[in-house]
C-alpha cells in the first residue's frame, strides 16, 4: 500500500495464508476508488501482493448492484416485489 491509500477492510482467504484487502485508493488526479489486493504469507517475507485489481467508481456501482446494495445496507425485498417459494412435488405427481 501506498501513503494514498487507507485499509478499508481485511478479508480471510480460504488458507491461513492468504488474505484479501479492500482499499480506498486515491490516483494522481486526485480521484479516488477501491482497489482489491490479494496477498499470501511467505515464512521470511511476510505479507506480500499477489495480485492488485483497481475498480473504477462505475465498476463500483456495478458491484454493488449486482450484490444487491442500495445505499448503505443490504437491499431488502420490497412490498411490490413478489418472492416465489419452490417446493418439492411429491413423487406420485406427474410433471
């Protein structure tokens, strides 16, 4: 990481060994963006990057959408919005 850059969050691996930072970024131009960066641990290294993917703000928003954000929090289902429950047919019922 850089001095332009602040440590949002850090996000366990699927090992001990690895890890995954969310970073709030600011560019040269002064405009700012989250940039994920996966690291692995090394005995005698430490923390190092494995790989660096800066998002830019309308990829952002985009993430957000498809993970289902609205604003601060999770999106909630709202009252227009019908919810289908599918449940299992019985195994005398023909298709």
């Amino acid at each position: 990481m850089t001095s332009h850059e602040c440590l949002l969050a850090t996000l366990p691996g699927s090992g001990d060994g690895d890890r995954l930072l969310v970073v709030l970024a600011r560019g040269a131009d002064g405009r700012s963006g989250i940039a994920l960066i996966q690291q692995s641990w090394a005995e005698g290294i430490g923390w190092y990057d494995q790989k660096r993917l800066d998002l830019a703000p309308e990829q952002l928003r985009q993430l957000k959408r498809v993970l289902g954000w609205v604003g601060q929090g999770p999106r909630q289902p709202s009252d227009h919005e019908p919810v289908i429950l599918s449940f299992p047919r019985a195994a005398s019922e023909s298709a």
